[in-house]
C-alpha cells in the first residue's frame, strides 16, 4: 500500500532550544532557526514547552506564534501535558496554548519530570477528564490531537470525545525498524490498522516520535498521513547536514 497524500512536515525545535539553555544568552537563536525551517520547506513549526523549561520556554512560544503569523499556510503546533500547572514563570500548559491559539494542539500525558513521550493516552481512565479541556481549545479556534498508541479501540474512544486528530506514537515501530526486528511487519501492520480506523471513523491522522531517515520512507506507505512532527533526528541530521538540507531531505521524503 502506498500513500500517495502529501504529509506535512512540523519540524520540533526543542533540540535547539536546548542547546540554547546549556549557555547563557540566546544562541542559538530558536526563532531564527524556527524561520530557516520555514525558508527550507518545513510546512509548520512545533515545540513542547515543560514546566522546567529544560528546552522551549514560554517567551519561545509567543515568539513562535508570531513567527508563524508572518507565514501564511505554515502551521504552529503546541504538545504537551494538558495538566502541567504554572511553575515559576510556566503560566500552566493550557493558559500558554490559550494565550497564543495555534493552529493544532496536540495533548500529551506527560509527567513533570518525564524524559521524552512513551506512550499514548489511556482514554478509557482519562477520556472524562480530556473531554472539556478539548471543547475548551476548539471554542478558542485551536484544532486537537491526542498522541495514542496503535490501538483501535482507543482511537475510536478519541473519536468519541471530540478530538479532531490523533498522533500515533511512532517510538515502538522506530526501535524495531532500528534493529531490524522480525516482529516490524506485524508491528506495522498494527499501525496500519489503527490509520484504516482513523480514516474510517473520521478522524484525522499524524505521527510522531523516533521517525528519521531511515525509517520514514517506509512508515509514509501508512494511508491517510496528514502530517509528522520530527525534532530529535532531524537536528541530530542537522549537525551533519545543515539544517536546510536536513529539512529538504525530509520533506522530500513527505511529498
């Protein structure tokens, strides 16, 4: 099965921002960076502010949104844990997503003190208590994606309250591509399933986390991909590369 649909590309700039907070200063800059991103072909921008503002901080977000504003057509999205409260100068996560209204907000069940994302929403003890933060986000113009697991009835409980879109959780599928698993082909027939019901159901499909190079081409065969959201492997490329040619390539790979 290929896909023959255009998947856009939301390039994470966490990584950059990261590298930023190791020194004092504003260096690299992550706005700049953000707008060669776009210059290079990236169809929108993402970040995941924390409350330890390890990497993205809030003035990064508003800065962000008004990058984005300047570019028609290119999308702005915010990730992360709907439940994470003010700290410091982190107004909370919902309060920063209100302040800026992205075009997409892709909610995440992060903790605090958590590395990187895991794993996707259990809806079933968690669906309840999503559902108003998501008509909350819509009333204020801002499309939804839950970050899910490969798993239907999920999606189909994602489906039920309310979110536009969900982005299936891509870190399984990457460590076995990595390793050339045996088990990739059920693996990915797995997620191929769970995309078949998202498009059955009507509700709309991304993908994000551990995807790069190597193993895009082949996850992008998954119908109905609207868009993918890259950040770690794409800097990592980029150190090789140049940030535009490592953009280019992956967008290549989307189109």
């Amino acid at each position: 099965m290929i896909n023959n649909n255009r998947t856009a590309l939301s390039v994470n700039l966490n990584k950059i921002a990261l590298i930023r907070n190791s020194r004092p200063g504003n260096y690299p800059n992550v706005v700049s960076h953000g707008e060669l991103c776009i210059a290079s072909g990236a169809d929108g921008l993402t970040v995941h502010p924390r409350p330890d503002q390890r990497h993205i901080r809030p003035h990064d977000v508003y800065e962000l949104s008004e990058l984005v504003k300047g570019h028609p057509g290119i999308e702005f999205n915010i990730e992360g844990n709907p439940y994470a409260e003010s700290m410091g100068d982190f107004p909370g996560f919902i309060k920063l997503v209100n302040d800026v209204r992205p075009h997409q907000c892709t909610l995440v069940p992060d903790s605090n003190d958590q590395l990187t994302s895991d794993h996707g929403f259990n809806l079933k003890t968690s669906g309840e208590k999503l559902r108003p933060l998501i008509r909350e986000l819509q009333d204020n113009g801002v499309r939804v994606s839950l970050f899910m697991d490969p798993d239907i009835e999920q999606i189909s409980l994602a489906k039920d309250i309310g979110a536009d879109r969900i982005e299936l959780y891509t870190g399984p599928y990457a460590e076995a591509h990595k390793l050339n698993s045996p088990d990739l082909d059920a693996l990915f027939q797995t997620y191929l399933a769970a995309a078949v019901h998202a498009q059955k159901i009507g509700i709309g499909l991304n993908a994000g986390h551990d995807l790069n190079l190597e193993n895009l081409a082949h996850f992008r065969q998954i119908p109905a991909l609207l868009e993918v959201s890259i950040g770690h492997a794409l800097i990592v490329d980029a150190i090789a590369m140049g940030l535009t040619n490592a953009v280019q390539a992956y967008k290549a790979l989307c189109s």
